[in-house]
C-alpha cells in the first residue's frame, strides 16, 4: 500500500478513539489566517508557538494553543492527549526550526498529512526529500493568488465590454434592433453551442438575435446537436442578408470572409469577434470588441465564463450544449485541453442533462459516412507511419473530417491526410497524435500559398480551389491529380521539418 492510502487507512480506524484535530505550528500571520479559516469552517485547532503574549491572546479567541518551541519533539505528546493530529501545518519562518519539526512529526505521527513552509529556495527540494505531503511556497501562492485575481478581473472586464456593446443596439433602434451572430460555414458543436450563449447574454440585456450560418450542418453529430436541443439557426447564402442587423458577431473564428459568409476586410469588418483559435490575421481584422483566448480549448469555455462573470442565469439546454462543444473541441480533453476547459466543464456538468448528452455523443452513423470511410479505406496509400487517402466527391464535407478520425485509430499510424471534393472546392483534413509534428503549422506551410490552412497540433484542415483543375469534367482525373499534388506538399513540408 502506498504513503496516501496507508493515511487513509489509519484515520478511518482512528477516528473513534477522540477529536481529529488539524495542528499548527508556528503562528505569525500566515498561521494565524490558516487558524482562523479552519475554525470558520467548524473544524477544531490546536496552535503551538514560542511566543506567550500570542499564545495568551489566541486562547482568549477560544482556540486551544501551547508555548512551545515547535522543534521540541515533547509537544507533540501534548497534543495527542487533545486528540488525533490529522494535519500538522509547519509554518513558523524559521528554516531549521521547521525542518526539524518536520522529522519529529514524521517520527511520532506517521500517519499526520504534513504541510510545511518553505523559507528559501533551497528549502523546496529539502523539504520534498524529507517526504512532506505539501510544500507551502508563500511567493508562489501569492504570486498565482495574484495573477488569478488579475485574469478574474480582466474577464469581468471583458464581459462587461462584451455587454455593453450589444446595449448600444437599443440607443440606435430604441429596443427594436437586433444582432447577427455568425458561425463559420457547416458550423461545429463548439460553434453553435458558444453562438447560444451570445444569443442569451443579448436576451439579458434585451437585444433579439439570430444565429446566422452559411452551408450545411453536414456532421451527423452536429444535426443531431441541432435537432435535439432545438436550437433556432438561419441559413443564409449571401452577403446582403446580413445588412438587416444592427451589429454583426463572428464566433469560434476571426477572419471575415474565411469559411464564413462575411466578405472579406476591409468590407468585412465585424462589431466582435470571439474565438480560441490563434490567427495570422488580426493585423487586417478591425472589430469593436476583439477576445481571441488561445489558453482555452473550446470557445464554448469562453463564452462559459461570461455567462459565469455576468451572473446570467444557465438552462439545461444552454448548460447541455456548451459542455458538448467543449467534450467535442477538445476531443473528451485529450486534445488542447487546458485548466479553464476543466473548470468551465465542472460548472456546467452541474447544470446540464444527462440524458441529452448520452443522446448527443451516441448518434447513429449515417450510410453516407460508412461509404466515404469505405472509400477512405480504399483508396489508402502508407508511407511509414502516414496514411494519405482520397474520398473523391462527397455530397457531405464533413464526411471528411470523420473519415480521418477513424483512419487515426488503425495500428503503426500516427499521422492520417484525407482529401475530397466537394463542389468545387478541394477539402483536406488532416490528423496526428505524433507528438514530434504539429500538423497545424505543417498545413499552413503546404497548403497556405494555394488556399486557406489552419489548424492545431494534433488536428487541421485546408481549403483549395480546383483552379486550373475545374476545366476538367472527369472528376476521377481531378482527384488523382489534387492526390498527386497534395500528397507531394505535405510531404515534402514534413521532411523539411524532419532535417531541420
């Protein structure tokens, strides 16, 4: 049995014979804040320290409290006449006089959690070698205390700012005006999910919106998504059916005109934009209100803490489909997954219902999708551990995508390149779980020059237009001669990054 379950162990047992008390040694302001949190929370507490008038003053406050030098092994007999020590907290501003209490504590409650001080740098590793349970670096804690307040400010500040410009719609139509809030074409989970937030932080301030898409939503799961939460969604083909509203919003993406119905800047400048994804073109982008958040793995996050700063009110709907996104967009957090995605997820797992998530990720697979995977399968081509395959036409683009999701699991592959066409566009997705690639940036380089690329370390996608290729009507020469091109790219961009 190991330290952590042998102190487990031994508390259950022991509980019984008399109070479980929480130590502590050494009571200048830190002890004192600690003391005083702990029997705010009902928990009782037993205070040594070598100062009387402190000691005097601590018992008038009605805790139990000795004079004593913490280093003195025979205290600790004192204490266990109080009760059982389950956590001996160590935090005097004395070095050695901790280190040895340390070693008494360690000989005498061997089964006592311990957590100590640290004075100075050197004291980190002494006291980890002395086997502590917790190492209580005081800059550190502040410094992180300090930054965590900074990053809650700042998004409250944000917020805010996200409000208060969706308010400005009612001084220009007197309550009357209304937001277009766009996703990008043949939107995700996380896209539309994140697009329902916004949708409700304007209800809050009692402006109307829209979500806005162009396409299809192709994926059967993002159908699914749709049609069990009900979610209200207008499709739109072109540009002018956006000049009906008030302001615009682009969210899961940054770049106007980029997979999206808006046209390109300058002409397609939005009010805000609000996206986890990094982007190359900020410069040329002009919005009102810019929050791009690449330490998040999921807009839905983002748009999970202003629903969370702003104190607006989370159905199970809204609660169901953000936690979706986020479980979609980081891949059940294997995948880009950062401490706000856990954070968001926690919160909203609270709120959303259970059943409708066990609907949404266990949709059935369409006819469609097994035929591309078919295809995929095919028409495979292995050099070493990549898998590069084509699916020819598709009627559904998502099938894409998919396809190289499922390729991703077979045995020796770690990377998988799936291309296919789709009008009269050349789709490429593009999967790894290489650690050594990051296939994101690899896109940009191959595809970048030709058409749009982008992506993350693990997962990315292009967009080429056939060119020169559209004149040809045999749709089997189109696609073995974009294969041939394609497949030269990336392959060629994966050596130099091999050499380099």
């Amino acid at each position: 049995m190991n330290a952590e379950g042998s102190k487990t162990e031994h508390k259950t047992k022991t509980k019984g014979k008399g109070r479980v008390l929480q130590v502590i040694f050494g009571c200048g302001r830190i002890g004192y804040a600690v003391a005083k949190e702990l029997k705010g929370r009902g928990i009782e507490v037993v205070i040594v320290d070598i100062d009387e008038k402190k000691v005097e003053l601590l018992k008038e406050e009605d805790f139990i409290a000795f004079v004593c030098d913490i280093s003195d092994p025979e205290i600790i007999s004192k204490i266990i006449s109080e009760g059982e020590p389950e956590t001996v907290f160590i935090l005097s501003n004395d070095s050695e006089v901790n280190k040895k209490a340390v070693n008494n504590a360690k000989e005498m409650l061997p089964h006592a959690y311990l957590v100590v001080r640290a004075i100075g740098p050197m004291d980190k590793e002494d006291l980890k070698e002395l086997g502590v349970d917790v190492v209580l670096s005081i800059p550190d804690v502040t410094a992180r205390t300090a930054i965590e307040y900074l990053k809650s400010v700042k998004s409250l500040k944000k917020a805010k700012e996200l409000t208060s410009m969706i308010e400005e719609i009612k001084g220009r139509k007197k309550g009357k005006g209304k937001l277009g809030i766009i996703v990008h074409d043949s939107p995700d989970s996380d896209a539309i999910a994140s697009a329902l937030a916004l949708k409700q932080i304007a209800k809050h301030v009692g402006i109307s919106a829209d979500i806005l898409y162009r396409g299809e939503i192709g994926h059967h799961v993002n159908r699914a998504f749709v049609n069990i939460l009900g979610i209200e969604m207008r499709s739109i083909e072109h540009e002018d059916e956006l000049k009906g509203y008030d302001k615009l919003a682009l969210i899961d993406a940054t770049v106007p005109g980029a997979n999206n119905p808006l046209p390109a800047p300058p002409e397609g400048n939005v009010n805000i934009i609000i996206d986890h994804h990094a982007s190359n073109n900020k410069g040329n982008v002009h919005a009102d209100f810019f929050d791009v958040r690449t330490d998040n793995g999921a807009t839905s996050t983002i748009m999970t803490r202003y629903l969370q700063e702003l104190d607006i009110p989370v159905d199970k709907v809204l609660a169901t489909a953000l936690l979706h996104g986020i479980r979609t967009d980081t891949s059940g957090f294997k995948r880009e997954t950062h401490p706000s995605d856990f954070s968001a997820a926690a919160f909203l797992h609270l709120k959303a219902d259970r059943d409708l998530l066990e609907q949404l990720e266990t949709p059935p697979m369409s006819t469609e999708m097994l035929n591309v995977v078919g295809n995929a399968i095919l028409h495979k081509k292995i050099k070493g551990s990549y898998l590069i395959t084509n699916v020819g036409a598709v009627a559904n683009r998502d099938a894409i995508p998919q396809a190289a999701n499922y390729l991703l699991n077979l045995e020796g592959i770690s990377t998988v390149i799936v291309m296919g066409l789709y009008e009269e566009m050349i789709y490429v997705s593009g999967r790894s779980k290489d650690v050594r690639v990051n296939i994101g940036d690899a896109f940009v380089r191959a595809f970048g020059g030709i058409g749009s690329a982008g992506g993350h370390a693990t997962m990315a996608a292009a967009q080429i237009q056939l060119g020169i290729f559209s004149g040809i009507k045999d749709k089997d020469t189109i696609i073995q001669l974009v294969e041939d091109a394609v497949s030269k790219r990336f392959l060629s961009v994966m050596k130099e990054e091999k050499s380099e």
